[in-house]
C-alpha cells in the first residue's frame, strides 16, 4: 500500500532577477512539480507548442499543462543549486505543488509534522 502525504510550506520561487514567495504543496503521490498560470505568469514562462494533460486523482479529471518556467528554489532557506523545470498547470489551485522529483533530489521529508530535509545543508542526490 502506497501512503501519500501533503504538506503546505511556503517557498520562493527565483527567475533571473524576479522572486516570489508562494504556497507549495509538498505532495508525494505528484510525480513532478507544477506552477500555477498565475505565478508563471509573474515570473515569465515559456509556452509548450501543444499543451497536454495529466490524469488527477479525481475519477475522469485532467489538468492542463500549458508550459514551464526554469527556475531556482528557496525550500526552508536552502537554495536549489541548479535549475528545476517547473510545469505550468491552468487553473491550478495553489500556487505551487512540489512533485517527487524535487523531494526524491534533495532528500525532502514530508511527515504530519511538515517538511524537513534529511541530510542538513540538503545536497542533491543523482537519481
């Protein structure tokens, strides 16, 4: 049995000389991390050519992904060292979503007490 957890912290999100601090849901059963049209739109995003879609945990439900924005990450005061790729998702309902591939990167625990990183400073890991 898989057990997803979800937990809410606030991040800031760094796109050449913009930054912005917004809500991230820290959810283990995402495979990859979003944005919402709106920060993206804030920070400048980059249009895919042919949106598409990925299924959500509600029975018939679909999202669509419109682009993405390259940017760095500031997760309990660490900063990502390089660059995350994060999706743009219309019409998304946080601002942020943090998926497994930024968790499983740099170690990030996600319990009912919140987030923390496993190894202090975090390092990322090659997956």
């Amino acid at each position: 049995m898989v057990v997803m957890v979800k937990a809410y912290e606030r991040i800031k999100v760094l796109r050449g000389d913009k930054c912005i601090e917004v809500t991230a849901l820290f959810d283990t059963g995402s495979g990859k991390s979003y944005l919402s049209e709106g920060v993206a739109r804030k920070l400048g995003y980059e249009l895919y050519e042919k949106p598409y879609t990925v299924p959500l945990a509600v029975k018939g439900k679909y999202a669509e992904v419109i682009g993405y924005v390259p940017a760095y990450l500031e997760i309990l005061g660490y900063r990502t060292p390089g660059v995350e790729a994060l999706e743009v998702v219309k019409d998304l309902f946080v601002d942020a979503i943090i998926g497994r591939n930024i968790m499983d990167a740099y170690d990030i625990i996600v319990s009912k007490e919140g987030i923390r990183f496993l190894r202090d400073p975090p390092t990322p890991t090659l997956i």
